[in-house]
C-alpha cells in the first residue's frame, strides 16, 4: 500500500509529464512510441500508477522537457552519478547488526 505522500508524488509526476507531452504538441501515441511503450502504458503513467516502471516515467519526462533531480545539464547529472558512486564505495559493503542485537551463544 502507498502512503498518500507517494501517491501524490506519482501523480504529480505524470501530470508534469500530461502538460510536458501537450506543450510539445504531442499525443498519447505518440510519446508511447518515443518511449517505447503502448498508449495504455502513457495512460498509466499520465494517471501516477505506481506499477509502471520507473525508467518509463523518467524516459516519458526526460523526453518532454522535465529536469530530473533538478540537475538540468547532462554535466550535472554526470558529476553527481560519479559522486554518489564513490559515496557507495567508501560505505562497508554489508551492514552488520550491533553488537546488542546479536544472541550470545558462547557457553
């Protein structure tokens, strides 16, 4: 079950993509087909359900003119991908339950 936060995320998100897709002049099957999806797909997407896959959403947005994270240059986007990877590689590569947490089974 989504929480009303993401509900009203999604469909924000595929309402930017409605005006998005209406400012370019475009119609429902035609962004289907520069994404790569069927019209059905575009209608799921343009109503903010949350079983359509995030790259469709991001595809349909980037296609229509949406910045995604703000970062509205492809540099950007560039620079803060290669930032969070390296964030990735200084963090332990497995989390490890506190030492309290563990049963003590020394007998």
């Amino acid at each position: 079950m989504l929480t009303p936060e993401t509900h009203n995320a999604l469909r924000l998100f595929g309402g930017l993509i409605e005006e998005g897709r209406l400012r370019k002049g475009w119609s429902r099957e035609e962004l289907a087909q520069r994404v790569g999806v069927g019209v059905l797909t575009i209608r799921r997407v343009i109503q903010g359900a949350p079983g359509v896959a995030i790259g469709t959403y991001f595809e349909a947005a980037t296609l229509v003119g949406i910045p995604l994270f703000a970062l509205e240059s492809q540099g950007l986007l560039d620079r803060e991908l290669a930032r969070q990877q390296e964030k990735l590689q200084l963090l332990p590569s497995r989390v490890r339950r506190p030492q309290e947490d563990r049963v003590d089974d020394d007998f």
